[in-house]
C-alpha cells in the first residue's frame, strides 16, 4: 500500500506540474490570439474584396488569353500549405495537410509543396512530397513582403510552365472558437468559379455588359493578377497565425481541465490508499495487542 501511495502522489505532482504549463501557455496563446484576431478581422474586409473584385472584372471579361486564365501542358500542381512552426494546437496542422491525404487529385508524384510551417513541411517530406520551398519563417510574424516574395516565385514557376495548377492550402479565421481548413484554386483563374457565387448578386444587365480595359485586357491582367495572389496568400498568413493560437487556446484549455479532473482523481484515489493503510495498521495494532493479552 505505501508503494501505491508513493506512486500516486508522484503521479498527482507529475500531473499538476504539467497542468502549471498548459495553463500558462494557455495564457500565452490567449494573448497572442487577441492580437492576430484583431489583425486578421481588420485586414479581411480588404482580402474579401479583392476576391470579389476580381472575380467581377474576370465575370464580365469575354476572350481572354493569358497563361493566368489558361492551362498549360504540365500535370504537376503546386500547393501553397500554411501550417505552424509549433505544435501542441489540437488537430490545426493535421486538419489542414488532410486536405491535401485524403483529395485523390494530389499524390507526391504529381504535387510539390511550398511549405510554410515547419509542421507541414516536415508532415510532406515523410509522406515523399517535394518540398518545393521552405518559407517556415514567414508564419512567425508574417509580413506582406512574404506574401510578395511566395507569390512572385509562384508565379514565376507556373509561367515557366512547370506547373499546370496552384493551390493555396490554409485555415481560415470565422471567429476564436471556429477555424475552417481550406483549399483555394489560384491559378488557372476560372471565370466560372470565381464568378458564381456573384452570379446571384450581379442583375442581368450588368451580366451583359462587358468589362472595358485601358490598357489591353491582357496587360491589365498582368499588373492585377500577381497583386491578386499576394492579396489572398498575405490574408491566408494573417488568418492561419489567428487560427494557430486561437487552436492552441482551445487545446491548452481542454489540457488544464484534464489535468483537473485528473488530479481530484487521484486525490481520491491517494485518500483512500492512505485510508487503507491506517486501517491496517490499527488492525495489525489491535491483533498484536490481543497475541500479548
């Protein structure tokens, strides 16, 4: 019995040890969602509309060629996957590399990866993927000048032809306690799917009536579409960094609360070991007494 009780009191400080750290990182976490919340609901407005005007001016814009809008002969695709440089976040990083294991149009033969997020990077590699670029540092406090450099390598590769597809992978920021993994179509930019969930807001005169360029529609192209991706790459960053520590809040939480219950456990348990033992040794007490009677 007291090697029971020994053993469930290292347990029990074991257990409150490691709830001391939950707690505190949960504190950690809290503080730093509270500034990336406010930085990615204050930038969203801004990226939202860039996708919807864009996808506008590619809805009212009839035969165009540009190798944006067109795919090329290569079968490969790149993706974009933003994940964390840490873990310790629940499922954040396992939710958004899914996207990518269970989507039977990517395999490592026909995708590399530009990784930013030690996390994923390091997931992808160990299932074979190429990892294209390695941009892990970016997550840390992510700058629009990321954002530019990932998508003018992107852009440049697609237009060299070594890709016919690119992706962007990320978890987007609804609220602190909901973060939705998402996979977004770059390029080839199609006009049917950037234009229809407009379709329903656009009335039918402005259907008809075609977009007027100046200069041509193809050098215009060329000036918003790279301005376009880094928009969209740049608002993926923010909100996959409110979403890492919005994560991370929830998990470090639902890690106290287990330490918690967990240690009244085993305070129950450790009473009723120590219980047992005075028992008997008053019982041993008694029968020791009644022998020299």
């Amino acid at each position: 019995i007291m090697a029971t009780m020994r053993d469930i009191k290292r347990r029990k400080e074991s257990v409150s040890s490691t709830g001391q750290i939950t707690k505190a990182m949960k504190l950690v976490a809290t503080v730093k969602l509270q500034k990336a919340k406010n930085r990615a609901e204050s930038s969203k407005p801004y990226f939202d509309q860039m996708y919807k005007t864009v996808s506008s001016i590619l809805s009212m814009s009839k035969n165009i060629t540009h190798p944006y809008m067109q795919s090329n002969d290569s079968a490969k695709k790149a993706v974009i996957v933003i994940t964390s440089n840490r873990g310790l976040a629940g499922g954040y990083n396992a939710n958004v590399i899914k996207l990518l294991t269970k989507d039977e149009r990517f395999s490592p033969d026909n995708t590399v990866i530009y990784a930013v997020g030690k996390k994923g990077a390091a997931t992808f590699s160990r299932l074979g993927y190429e990892i294209k670029e390695d941009y892990s540092e970016a997550i840390n406090s992510p700058l629009f000048a990321d954002a530019v450099d990932i998508g003018r390598t992107v852009l440049s590769a697609y237009e060299n032809g070594e890709f016919g597809e690119i992706y962007l992978a990320y978890t987007v920021f609804k609220n602190t306690v909901t973060h939705i993994p998402t996979l977004l179509k770059l390029l080839p930019m199609s006009v049917e799917e950037e234009s229809a969930s407009e379709d329903e807001k656009v009335s039918d005169i402005d259907k008809l009536t075609l977009m007027n360029y100046e200069p041509e529609a193809e050098e215009a192209l060329e000036m918003i579409v790279p301005k376009y991706i880094n928009s969209l790459v740049f608002g993926a960053l923010v909100e996959a960094v409110a979403s890492e520590n919005g994560a991370r809040m929830q998990a470090m939480d639902s890690a106290t609360n287990n330490a918690e219950d967990m240690i009244a456990d085993l305070t129950l348990k450790y009473n009723r070991a120590r219980q047992g033992a005075i028992t008997q040794e008053l019982t041993e007490i008694i029968a020791g007494s009644a022998a020299v009677e």
